[in-house]
C-alpha cells in the first residue's frame, strides 16, 4: 500500500509535470474510482479549472484549482499517478485521465480499484471529515505534540503508528522500519516507554520518512534505493536483519505482519 513516502513522490511529480496545466477533459475509465460524485459531473466541474498547487496529508493528495476547489486522492493497496504526453500509449490500469489543454496528461492509476478520485470545496474541512491526525513529516507534530499523542494511550508502538487518526502516513511497512531504527519491538507498550525511548521513536519517525522520499523510494517500489541500513529491503521470510545478520521474525498485531529483528528489537518483558 502507498504510505506517505510514495505520496509525496506522487505530490512531486505532479507539482513538476502538471502546475499551471488547465484542464480540458476528464475521463474517467471506471467510475468505482470516485468518491460521491458521477464521472459526468467531474468532468463537468473540472472543465477549464487549472492546477495551481498540491499538498499532501498523510496518505492523502490533495490538488489545488481555480476557480477554487480541490481534487481529493487516495492510493488505496495498488494506486500512483503518472503525467505522459499526447501521442504516448496510456498506462495501464488507467481509472481517471485528466487532459491538459497543451496536450499533456495525467492518469490516476489503480490495478485493485481500492484508491478514490473526489472533489472538495475546503481541505481542511476534508481532512477533518476524515478524522486524520497530523501528518507525520509537518513540522507542528514536534516532540511535544508527540508526547500529547502518547499521553495515557496502553497500545502497542506498532498499532499506534499505523493509527491514521493519531499520526497520519505511516503504513505496515514504514511502522517496521521506524520501530527497527528505533530498536523498540512492535508489541512494545508505548505507556512504558522511557524518555529516551519516546525521544528515539519520534526522532526515527521523521528520520526513516525523510530519507526514504530522498531516497526515491515508496513502500515496496525502487526499495533497493533505500540505505543498506534499512530492514524494508530484507523485509521477507528468510531475511536476515542488516544490522547483525539474525533472521528476522514476524508477528500478528491488529491483524498485520510485523517484521523485526528478534536480537536488535528483543520483546519487552
């Protein structure tokens, strides 16, 4: 599933291929993409707006218009986005293309159909809507809004970061990694973190996402981009940690495999 590395590469090559673009059509190849609206009226409400600017919350994208108003985009398991030009064959799996009127394009990809396509008056009323906490990489989710965020909470490191509405963008995968920096084992109680512990976490959080979006690379896409330090590489039955060569081991917690290095992560007594 994208996690908020790739969209923020998805945010990126939009905001390099598509800013200032006006839109002249919209089609959309299957309307099980889009979210409370008929694929007649995007293409109706889209016509003529032009792209002025993007932002990213999370896991979700959010694209500017004038006149005003908001493209909304979530990747489900299997979505990204890919700008081509007139004359270049579609991607496959092609659910909305957005034609410019200089004859670029920008296709919403998504092979499982799980992502979705809408519109949106307000951003912030949207994020809301959602119940979504602050996005992991904004720079208001400080050490102490963390802090707030593990105040009372007797859940385990591995669920909570998963949890969009305590810390939005982090996935299955990018939770193991920044549990395997931080050397904590997922079942770790985030009540009985130490100072320390609490610190290092936070720290790994923005750490392993800014360097994976450095890096170029998404939650299973160009992983071989990422450190040689990095668990997410190796993060398959019979891997061995890059750390110190043990085999690494998985659990269930909230109905997802963890993956951890049993030595480097030893589960709390």
């Amino acid at each position: 599933m994208p996690e908020l590395p790739d969209v923020e590469l998805y945010k990126r090559h939009l905001d390099a291929t598509c800013l200032g673009r006006t839109i002249a059509k919209v089609v959309v190849g299957d309307g099980r993409t889009l979210a409370g609206l008929s694929a007649t009226e995007l293409a109706r409400r889209l016509k003529g707006a032009r792209i002025t600017a993007s932002r990213r919350h999370g896991k979700h994208l959010l694209v500017d218009l004038e006149p005003p108003g908001w493209i909304t985009m979530h990747f489900g398991m299997t979505g990204s986005l890919k700008h081509f030009i007139h004359g270049e064959q579609d991607p496959p799996h092609e659910r909305v293309r957005f034609d410019f009127a200089d004859g670029h394009h920008l296709a919403y990809i998504d092979a499982r159909l799980l992502g979705r396509v809408g519109l949106t008056a307000d951003a912030d009323v949207f994020i809301a809507a959602l119940g979504l906490g602050p996005d992991a990489l904004d720079r208001r989710f400080n050490r102490a809004a963390f802090e707030q965020v593990l105040a009372g909470r007797k859940r385990d490191a591995k669920s909570l970061l998963m949890d969009q509405e305590v810390v939005a963008g982090i996935g299955n995968i990018y939770s193991d990694e920044i549990l395997f920096q931080a050397r904590l084992h997922p079942r770790t109680r985030c009540d009985r973190l130490d100072p320390r512990a609490r610190h290092q976490l936070f720290d790994q959080i923005k750490t392993v996402l800014e360097t994976a979006i450095t890096s170029g690379a998404g939650a299973e896409r160009l992983v071989d981009q990422l450190p040689a330090s990095f668990l997410i590489p190796h993060r398959e039955k019979g891997g061995r940690c890059p750390r110190c060569g043990c085999e690494i081991a998985t659990a269930k917690l909230s109905g997802r495999t963890a993956y951890f290095c049993p030595r480097c992560q030893p589960e709390p007594a």
